[in-house]
C-alpha cells in the first residue's frame, strides 16, 4: 500500500528576509497549507454570517442572548479545564508587538504574562509576521539581543523572571497576501497561529509552559468552535497532548458579548479565560448600530469610561461569567504612555490608571492589561492589595450580577455628548495613526496614548456616525463631510510644519488622510479600515 501524498506547500510570494528559512521550512508550509485546507471554507461561512447578523441588526436594531443556546447558559455544571501553572497568576498583562527591542522588554518588564502581538499592534508587513516569529523563536532559544542605534543594550533576564507569552493572532477577515494555498491567499490567523505552534509547541512543553493564544475580533460561538477544531486538529497533528493549547478571547465585539459563556462552553477543553477589550468593543457598538438611530450615537471615545452604564453591565457580565465557569476575568487596557518631560502629566494619568485597576481588581477581575513597562507596578499594586498571595479571585462568583440584554446596548444613558475637539481628536488620531501604519507600525504613542488599530478604527467610525447621525455640536458646527476635510487639511498643514517638508515628503501623510478620508465618509461603510490599508502596505 503506497504511502499517502505529502501536503502541498503553501507558496511564498514575497522577496526573501534574511533568515526567513528557519521559519518557512517545507514541514511549516506543509502544516499551513493543511490548516488552510481544512479550515478556510468554514472562515468564509462565518465571515458571511457576520454579514447576515449584522443586516439582523440593522433591520431590527437590538441584539438579545440567544434561545437556542439557554441550556449551555442554565446547565450549572460545565467548567473550562483548570489553568495551568503558567497561566494561574495573571494579575499584571503587557501588551505589544513582537520586534525584537518590544520582546525583550515584554518579557523582562515584570508583567506576569506578554501578549505577543500579531494583530491590533502589528502592522501587517511580510518582515513584521516572518521577524516576529523569528524574535519569539530566539527568545525561547535565549539568544535574542538587541542595541539600540544610540548605542543601548537590551538582553533577557534570567528565564524564572520573564513573563508568560500569550500570542494573538490576526482576526478572521484579514488575508495574508504572501502566502497562499491552492488559489487562495491563507487567512492571516492560520498563518500566525500556525507557525507560533508549529516551532514553539514542543519548546514550551520543555520548559514547563504551552503554547498560548488570544483570539481577537471573536463575534459568536460558532467562530469559537472554529477555533477549538483547529487546536484540535494542530495537536494531533504533531502529536502534543490535547488540552496544552490554551486560549483566552477578547470580548471586543458587541455580539460575542450576548454569547460569553457559548464561547467559553466551545473552547472549555481550550480555555483559559475571556478579556474585556475596550476600544474595539465601542467599535463593534458603532458598526453594528451605526444606524440604528440617535439613541446610539456614541460621544467622545474618552467620554466612555468603564463606569458608564452599558460598559459596567458588560465588565459586570463578563466576570460573573468567567467565574461561573472557573475562568480568569481579564481586564481591559490601560494605554497611557508615560512621558519623561512632564511629571505632572505623569501624575494626573498614574491616578488614573490607579483607580481604573483598583476598580477592575475590587469587581473581581483576576488580571489587567497595560501598554508601557513603568505602569507595570502601578497595576500590580492594585490586584496585590485584593489578591495578597492568591493567584486570582475565582471564588468571587458575582452571584450579585444581573444583566438584561438591554442593558449591554443601553447606549442613550451616557450623559455625554460628541463635541468638536472630540471630532479634531478623532481626525489627528486617526490620520497619525495611519501614516504609522503603512511605515509598518502598528503600536503608536500619540499625545501620550499608545494607539493602536482599535483606536484608529473607533476614531473613524465615529466620525462616520456623527456626520449620518446629524450630529450638532457644542459651538453649533454640524458633522458634515466638508467640516472633517477641512479639519483633515488643517491636520495636514500642521504635520507638514512640524516635521518639514522633506520628512512629510518621505513618508505617507497624504495616503494616510486620503484613506481616512474614504473609510470615515464613504458611504458604504468599510468593515475594517485595516482592509483598504493593507492593500496600501508594503
């Protein structure tokens, strides 16, 4: 009986990147392309289902939790499986992506866990995917160093110092254009999950961890199941036991928010927790009810804080969930990024970041997120003061908690309203933001926050909102399409006389207002402006 016929390649079409080998080997292009294979017909299913919800809900202009589900949500009995060792204290997350100046930092930062960033805080570049992986690679290896062009030097602490990695993906809906399988470009997700398993499962096991995933831009349980199948399917692929894959999901999208413990129940031989991810959940408001009418117009993006109703019914939902079900509840970012020159910036935002995690620790949330190592203490101090020496609060089951499913979209009980800067802030963030983007970063400090694609795409879909909705500022200006170009020129002309013409010149300022432009007035609404971006990237 003849042996059965090796997979096909997936097919790099792509100028070669120093090293690039050690990750594209035949057997990785071989595991890519059978994920692709198997599981690509079902991403396009649910992409189109995504669709068809979205048209439910502008039709309908409500979301509710689902009936065919209720028995997984009343069965008391189910739990996801046991953390493992590395990922039971989890109080203190930094976030970033994965070159490699950000991966020794991450790791050495005092964090307890890094979220090794493919997705919000990656720009898509064919050398940002190889690299990244390369960097976690010889990170694992403990031959990954780094010298700054000023000269400093960067290396890893020793191993029992460094932070667990927990590696995100790229969401469903974005393609990765240098690889393909059959007539196919492969989904970026298998691409990144992909090769982070195929090299690290078994180095991880070696030292007492696992391979560990974020999922992003999850918007049903159905896309969990997805997500289960292919771990599923990647551990028996390479013979790695079931169970060592372990996952945690962002609950940034409005509809995975009716659907936690669906999720949770998927993935529960996989889980490892559920995440509140603040900026792409207001995206997600906006994008679905974007006209839905003016009981869903949103006000300025730092307007929402977490205390505002509907955001404390869904932090409120998410960890009674988690806790339901013996999973880590995850707090949300804190993005300030501390400035060196002005201590009294400093101060007013370390308050604040102060309270927010004293907040999320004291409503039962077993870790938080930060963007910049100096916050790292400040979080850890707050879960210390509630933990003590307990490595998460799992007993705390919120038995307290009851949320309607009004009340997740109970947008029209903010007591705030859009105003002009929150137009001027959304067009500086949004044009900046891009134009980092296409130079290929995907994680920027813009005054003194650290943006990323989240930011970028609720500072345009709130400018897609305010202008449809009809919005009527403070000073009596109206959202319109020639207010915001108008404000984009003047954003222009101030970039070009900050930096000079020869810097404006050389870089991608112009595209970066164009796209903004387009993604935050067309009228048919983009998706994900990371879509008409990434065919500008290079």
């Amino acid at each position: 009986m003849s042996a059965p016929a090796p997979s096909p390649l997936a097919i790099v079409d792509a100028e070669p990147l120093e090293r690039q080998g050690e990750v594209l080997t035949d057997s990785a292009l071989a595991f890519l392309a059978e994920l692709h294979h198997r599981f690509t017909p079902r991403r396009d299913e649910l992409l189109a289902r995504r669709a068809e919800r979205r048209a439910e809900i502008a039709r309908t202009g409500t979301l509710d939790f689902l009936p065919q589900t209720a028995h997984i949500r009343e069965d008391p009995d189910w739990r996801v499986a046991p953390a493992p060792a590395a990922l039971d204290d989890r109080r203190v997350e930094i976030t970033g992506p994965t070159d490699r100046k950000m991966t020794i930092n991450a790791l050495n930062s005092g964090a307890r866990v890094w979220l090794a960033d493919f997705e919000d805080a990656s720009a898509p570049t064919w050398e940002n995917v190889v690299l990244g992986q390369l960097n976690l690679i010889d990170a694992y290896e403990r031959r990954i160093d780094f010298t700054a062009p000023e000269g400093k030097a960067y290396a890893l602490r020793p191993a029992e110092e460094l932070a667990t990695v927990v590696a995100r993906p790229r969401g469903w809906h974005l393609d990765e254009r240098h690889l393909r399988a059959g007539d196919r470009a492969v989904p970026g997700a298998l691409v990144d999950f992909g090769l982070y398993f195929f090299h690290n499962a078994r180095r991880l096991l070696d030292q007492g961890k696992g391979p560990y995933f974020y999922l992003p831009k999850t918007e049903s349980h159905l896309e969990a199941r997805l997500w289960n199948d292919i771990f599923v399917f990647a551990q028996d692929h390479l013979g790695i036991p079931q169970g060592t894959i372990r996952a945690t999901v962002l609950i940034e999208t409005i509809t995975a928010a009716y659907e936690m413990e669906e999720i949770l129940y998927e993935l529960r031989d996989h889980a490892s927790g559920l995440n509140a991810g603040r900026w792409d959940y207001l995206f997600s408001i906006v994008k679905n009810f974007r006209d839905a009418g003016p009981g869903f117009v949103l006000p300025d993006r730092n307007a929402v804080t977490m205390t505002a109703p509907f955001m404390r019914a869904y932090t409120e939902l998410l960890v009674r969930t988690c806790h339901k079900r013996g999973a880590h509840a995850i707090g949300g970012m804190a993005a300030f990024i501390p400035s060196r020159r002005d201590p009294e910036v400093n101060a007013v935002a370390f308050d604040k970041v102060r309270a927010d995690k004293d907040r999320e620790a004291n409503d039962g949330f077993d870790g938080s997120w930060v963007a910049h190592p100096d916050l790292v203490p400040i979080a850890r101090a707050s879960f210390d003061a509630v933990l003590g020496d307990k490595p998460h609060q799992k007993d705390r089951l919120r038995e307290d908690v009851h949320v309607t499913a009004a009340e997740l979209i109970d947008i029209a009980s903010l007591d705030a309203k859009p105003t002009s800067a929150g137009l001027r802030n959304a067009v500086q963030v949004g044009i900046r933001y891009i134009e980092a983007w296409l130079r290929g970063l995907g994680a920027v400090a813009i005054f003194n926050l650290m943006e990323d694609a989240a930011t970028a795409e609720i500072s345009r879909s709130q400018i897609w909102q305010w202008i449809n909705a009809g919005v009527v500022f403070e000073n009596g200006e109206k959202a319109t399409a020639g207010l915001v170009r108008a404000i984009a020129a003047e954003e222009l002309a101030a970039i070009r006389e900050e930096i000079g013409a020869d810097a404006f010149a050389a870089s991608h300022w112009e595209q970066a207002h164009d796209l903004l432009l387009k993604v935050a007035l067309d009228e048919d609404y983009a998706e994900f402006l990371t879509l008409p971006a990434y065919e500008l990237l290079r």
